[in-house]
C-alpha cells in the first residue's frame, strides 16, 4: 500500500509486466499518459490495450520490440520512445527497462520506467540550430573569399574569350572546372543551412569527410592550414549523413583554429574489418591540458576564448545517438587526436533520435 503510494506520487510512469509481457501494474502518471482506465491494463499485452490506451498499433509494437531488446540484453536497457499525443503533438521519453529473472534463468517479471524529456529535447534542437547558424556566420567570410578567386578567373577569361576567339575552347574548359567549384562550395553550404532530417542510411563515410573538407578548405586557406585525407578500403557505415557532417565540421574547424602558424590537419579514416569505423582528426597546434579532456561536450564548457562549447556538446550527443565512442589523446604545444569509433550498423532497437 505504502510502496504504491509513493509510485503513484513519481511524476515518470512506472510499469511492470510479467515475462510473457502482460501489465501487473502502473502507477498513476501511465495511467494519465497512455490516457487508460484505473485497473483496465490488468493482465492485457501492449497490443491488447490498444483500443483502451492512446498509442498506436505501430507505437505499442515498438514498445514491444524494446521490451524484448531488454530481455536479451539480460540487463538494465535504455531507449527514447517518442509518442503522438491525439492532437497531433509528440512527447519524447527517457525510457529505462529492467529485466528481472527467476533463479532457473527464465523470465519474472521487467520493470519500465519512463521520463518526459520533450523539453530537453526541444532544447537540445533549438542549440542544434543555433551552432548551425553560428557556424554559418563563422564560415561565410571563408566561402565568401574562396568564391571570389574563381570568379576573377571567369571574368579574366572571359574577357580573354573576346579577344581571342581561337583559344575559346580551352578557357571555356577552365571557366566550367571553376564554375564546378563554385556550385560544389555553394551546395555545401546550402546543404549546412537546410533543416536535417533523422533518415538513417548506408553512406560512404569518406564522401561525408570529403564534403566536410570542400566547405572548411576556405576556412583552412584563411588561418594557413592545409587538410589532408588519408583512407584505408572501408565499408558503407549505417547514419544520418547530415548530422555526422556537423561533427566533422565542428571537429575539423576546432583542429584548424588551434593551429595558429598554420600546417597540416589530418583526417585519417580505417576500419577494423568487420564491424566498426574510426575517423581520426589530428592537428598540430597548441593542445589541450590533459585535465580539461574530460569536460570536452559539457554545455558552455570550451578551450577557446571566444567559444561557446556548444558545437562539441551537438557533436558528443550526435555521435552517442549513432551509437559511437570517442577518444582524445593530446599534448600542449604538440597538438591533439581526436577520434570517433562507430559501428557500421545501428541497433534499431536502441536507437536515439535528435
């Protein structure tokens, strides 16, 4: 009596079900959010309450998948579930299911427990969108400057084309390998600005790296610094190609702005053969105390004098959503590693979602 007292007091919803799935019990914040009936989820499956509960088909299969996900994990499992409310809104659950077993091994009972975090996430994507427009503003001045070379040479030979009308295949050649160029940085650019959709798909890694390098190289041309690719044979990688391109171009203009004398940035790319792949960014600039590596991606927390520490924050939850690692090894005045490790396929059933 005591004990559902203070469940029904917690504002996160708290269910139990048995081992072949069937509710036992929910606090009353499930009640109120799955918009049942006291005591009408007793003994039924997700898909038996779905004309007594506000999910749909689709939603409460997935909650079924999950659940079994947990089971075979064996242990403490974590999920994002997000849900459509019946005027059309969506709410985003922190969501936390624990496996109990009988001493023979075989199923007892799994605990969820679910918490609102629409406002956190609606907060994480209104800073998402706030370091795109930052890096933006940061870049343009570079595109700006790379643009305009090319279009002195268009005019050049233009004018050249007026005058030596024999010679007009060969400056047309070189007119349309600029004008290539422009068109390549511009859609770059406009792909950066347009809102990025969670659609995940098999992608070359090395394409997103070498997209990331044509928008920074004006950057890069700017502070002196040139970027060099180095790539091993490596298999398509399962992402959202978008949201790796922001951390590519967070990562690769913090190894560029640290190198205030100029030198080479390298991204070198490998994989392990079977199941994971490493993008490694290596600079030679001035490098990080080996005490302040472990706050890197805290919100506000940033190396630079003018930073925000909200690029890296963006980056670390992209990168944890894909299911990668990262891995920072660097010395003051000898410049700094950064590395992230991914798997080549996503475990659908523990995705997370921007």
């Amino acid at each position: 009596m005591v004990t559902n007292i203070i469940l029904d007091a917690i504002p996160d919803f708290v269910n139990l079900k048995d081992g072949e799935g069937r509710w036992l019990f929910a606090n009353q914040a499930a009640i109120r959010f799955f918009k049942m009936q006291d005591g009408i989820y007793s003994g039924k499956t997700d898909i038996e309450l779905e004309p007594y509960c506000s999910l749909s088909y689709d939603e409460l299969l997935y909650c079924i998948t999950t659940d079994e996900a947990s089971w075979l994990n064996r242990k403490e499992t974590r999920f994002e579930e997000t849900f459509v409310q019946p005027d059309g809104t969506t709410r985003t659950f922190d969501v936390i299911k624990i496996p109990m077993f009988h001493d023979n091994g075989e199923r007892n009972c799994l605990l969820v427990i679910g918490r609102d975090i629409t406002t956190r996430k609606q907060a994480e994507q209104v800073i998402e969108k706030a370091q795109t427009i930052n890096i933006i503003g940061e870049l343009a001045a570079g595109v700006a400057h790379e643009i305009r070379n090319p279009l002195t040479s268009l005019k050049g030979f233009t004018q050249l084309l007026q005058k030596h009308t024999n010679d007009g295949k060969k400056y047309a050649e070189i007119m349309m390998a600029e004008l290539s160029r422009i068109e390549e940085i511009i859609s770059e650019f406009l792909m950066l600005a347009k809102p990025q959709n969670v659609n995940y798909q098999m992608e070359d890694v090395r394409a997103i790296v070498n997209k990331t390098v044509t928008l920074l190289n004006p950057h890069a041309i700017l502070k002196n610094v040139e970027i060099e690719v180095q790539s091993e044979s490596i298999p398509n990688m399962e992402c959202v190609p978008n949201h790796l391109k922001q951390v590519f171009i967070n990562v690769l203009k913090n190894a560029i702005d640290s190198m205030d004398s100029g030198g080479i940035v390298t991204i070198h790319i490998k994989s392990d053969g079977k199941s994971e792949i490493s993008i490694s960014f290596i600079d030679r600039g001035y490098g990080i105390p080996e005490e302040k590596i472990s706050k890197l991606g805290q919100p506000f927390y940033t190396t630079k004098e003018k930073g925000t520490g909200l690029g890296l924050m963006v980056s670390y939850s992209i990168i944890k959503n894909h299911q990668g690692r990262i891995q920072i090894e660097s010395k003051v005045g000898q410049g700094t590693t950064f590395t992230m490790i991914f798997p080549v396929r996503q475990s659908k059933n523990i995705r997370c979602h921007l």
